[in-house]
C-alpha cells in the first residue's frame, strides 16, 4: 500500500500533463468512463452490497443506508453525470479579463487548473464518480478520500476509471483513492501541503468540522444543510404543502432536504393540520411547539431540534409571528445552506430574498434545487456555505483557479 506522501507525489505529477490535456482528450475520457462504470455495474453493484450488509450488521439504518446503497439505476445517474461534465464548456484557458497599459505591456487573466484537489467524504458512493468527473475536466487531478462503510464500492469504482485511464495510454494517478481511511491518514492528507493544493470535504458537520480545524491545506468548506422553508400569510397552502413534501421527503438524507419548517401564524390554524398530517403520512416524525403540539402524534421540539441537521424523516416546526420573526430565527439557527419562503406577496418575497443571508435563496420552489445538475453545472464537488471563494453549487468553474499572462516588448519598470 502506497504512503500518502507517495499518493500525493504521484497526483502532481500526474496533474502536469492532465492540465495540458485537450478539451476533446478530456471529453473522450469521460465518456469512456462513463461506459466503463456501465460495463462493470455489476461488479460495482457486488462491492457495494458488502458495503450495505456490513453497515446493517453495525446497526447502522435509515437515510445512512439510502445514502450508501446504489441501484443500478443510480450507476446510470453516475455514468450520465460523467457524459453531462463532458457536454459542459471547458472552463480552462478561458481569458476572463484583458487589458493593455499604458506602457504597452498586455495583462490577460486566465482560467487555469488547481492542480491536485482533495475531496474527504463519506458515505455517498456517487460522490467518487462526480468529484473525478469534475476534477478531470477541470484539468486537476483527484485523491479521494471516502469513508469506510463504502470502501468497496469507492474502491471498485475508481478502479474503473484508472483501468480506463491506463488502456487510453494516460496517466492513472490522474485519480487515487486512499485504501487506507483511518482518521490519522486522513490527517496527514489534511497537511499535504506540498501535493495537494486545496482540500473539499463533504459530509456531516462533524467532518466538516475537523477538516476546516485540522488542515493546513487550504479548506473549500462545504456546508451542512439546516434549511428552512417559511410559509407566510400570503401563501398558497396547497402548493406549500407540495414544496414541503418535496423539500422533506423526496430524499431526506441530502444537505439540501428541509429541516425546519415556520409557519405564519395568520395561516397557522388552516395550515398546521394539512402539513402534519401530509408529512406523518409519509413517516416524517414532526417535532413541534406548542401550536404543533395540538396535532396527534407531534413531539415537543427541544431548542436543540431548531439548528439541527436531521438527515432523516424528522422536522422541527414553530409559528412565527410574522416574516422578520422567521427571518430572524432563519439567520440565527441557519447553516446558510438553502431557505425557502412560499408566498404570493412579491414584497415578501423580495424581502425574503434580500434579507436571508443564505447561499441559495428560494420563492416558492423546494430547497432540493440546490445541486449543481439542477442548475446545470453539471455533476457538482460540492455545496459551499462559505463566501471565499466559492458559494453555492460548485461546478467546474469553481474549482479552477487564475493566473496572469503578461506580454510585453521589452519594458523594463522605471
């Protein structure tokens, strides 16, 4: 087994040539990729259902388990992200800016490749496929570093795309993944600051947390997603009702799935009984205040459940006195993720948008949106809660960076 420090040798190397790769070159390989993960779902499919059975042999169920298992349906959603990154306009080479001074000299500014990106992640298999996908078409090479309840499937399936690498006569190192996923390791990658040139973790707020207080290397920090969804005086509760749904249920494992609900208190008495009895039918446990609490089955919501990221079919919910009410519990237990308000009221909505400092901000649609294939990036690296230097879906852009190009004929600084 390869040392990090081997590992991380042999992705910049590797960089060297990949970031001079051809827009085609780097669209072929993608593609054959993509044919690749299909010609060996089976075998991806095996490695992952050890994986599944390891993991509810530790105990471990609900929305974890979706969120490890794949389908072969969802090898397919993994091969297409693959075929979509490679329909995408290629971000490198790009001339974002150029001017000429008035000593002559001409200042262009140029999108150019990271060089090594790290991704630290835990149990999302298709994260493999898409931080490769994205990473290779950015021109950077890639060192995954997954948890261990998907080491097999991470493990078969990045084999996939070395195997494809090697047999088109490049370089496999474009992508590794660590064998090894314990947390010392991990830690060493978080200070290889000679090989990698930025590190992107993806996952729970635990991870996301030693990752930012523990690398050296510098940190694109992805964010848990606590995400509200107001409904206001001035909503259709019909269409709030299909949002929250949506927001809750559609997959409850993911960042961008609503965790907290606020409920206008105008609309509190026709509203409340249509939501909780449409979220408890789809087996979503409702933790409430005491205007929730009315409703059969209801919890009683401790202050803990307002900033607290579920990933499962649970949801606090209270009623608010009125928008700057919500606004204001929004800003104070928000991961600055994704936040919703249902509303007809175009003032509301405007005040909604211009007041929650969240990196996506949505009227009347389902914080699920918030994806990079969504907003047609593409398959995406991640979800940045941050505002340097990347916010929202990253897709290829953001995970680039920039370089100037100067010429001149012959100046010299007085």
């Amino acid at each position: 087994m390869l040392t990090i420090t081997e590992i991380g040798q042999r992705a910049k190397e590797a960089s060297v040539s990949l970031g001079l790769l051809p827009t085609t070159e780097k669209n072929q390989i993608l593609k054959t990729c993509a044919q690749g993960l299909r010609e060996n779902c089976a075998a991806i499919l095996a490695a992952n259902h050890t994986d599944v059975e390891n993991a509810i042999a530790r105990g471990i169920k609900g929305a974890f388990i979706d969120r490890l298992t794949l389908t072969e349906a969802r090898v397919e959603e993994m091969a297409k992200g693959l075929e979509d990154v490679a329909k995408l306009p290629d971000p490198i080479g790009e001339v974002l800016e150029k001017n000429t001074l008035p000593n002559g000299l001409i200042i262009e500014k140029r999108r150019v490749p990271m060089g090594v990106i790290g991704i630290i992640f835990e149990a999302r298999p298709n994260v493999t496929a898409d931080a490769f996908g994205l990473c290779l078409k950015a021109g950077s090479a890639t060192i995954l570093r997954g948890g261990k309840e998907a080491l097999s499937t991470n493990l078969a399936t990045v084999q996939v795309f070395r195997n494809t690498l090697n047999a088109m006569g490049y370089d496999e190192n474009m992508v590794q993944i660590l064998e090894d996923t314990s947390h010392e390791t991990a830690e060493r990658m978080m200070r290889l600051n000679d090989y990698i040139d930025v590190l992107i973790p993806r996952g729970g707020a635990g991870l996301i947390h030693t990752v930012v207080q523990k690398s050296t290397v510098p940190v694109i920090e992805t964010g848990t997603g606590n995400c509200h969804i107001y409904v206001d005086k001035d909503a259709d509760l019909d269409m709030a009702v299909a949002i929250l749904l949506n927001a809750k249920v559609q997959r409850p494992g993911v960042c961008n799935a609503c965790e907290s609900l606020l409920v206008h208190e105008a609309i509190a008495e026709q509203f409340i009984p249509k939501a909780t009895k449409a979220l408890q039918e789809k087996q979503v446990e409702v933790r409430g205040d005491a205007a929730f609490l009315k409703e059969e089955g209801v919890i009683p919501a401790t202050e803990e459940d307002w900033g607290t990221e579920y990933a499962d079919y649970i949801i606090s919910a209270r009623v608010v006195k009125d928008e700057e009410e919500a606004i204001a519990l929004i800003r104070r237990y928000s991961t600055h993720h994704s936040e919703c308000i249902i509303t007809e009221n175009a003032y509301a909505a405007e005040k909604f948008l211009n007041e929650v400092d969240s990196a996506c901000v949505y009227v009347n649609a389902s914080t699920r949106f918030t994806d990079g294939g969504q907003f047609g990036f593409g398959a995406e690296i991640g979800i940045s809660t941050q505002k340097l230097h990347a916010r929202g879906p990253m897709g290829l852009k953001e995970i680039t960076t920039t370089k100037y190009a100067i010429y001149g004929t012959g100046q010299v600084r007085p």
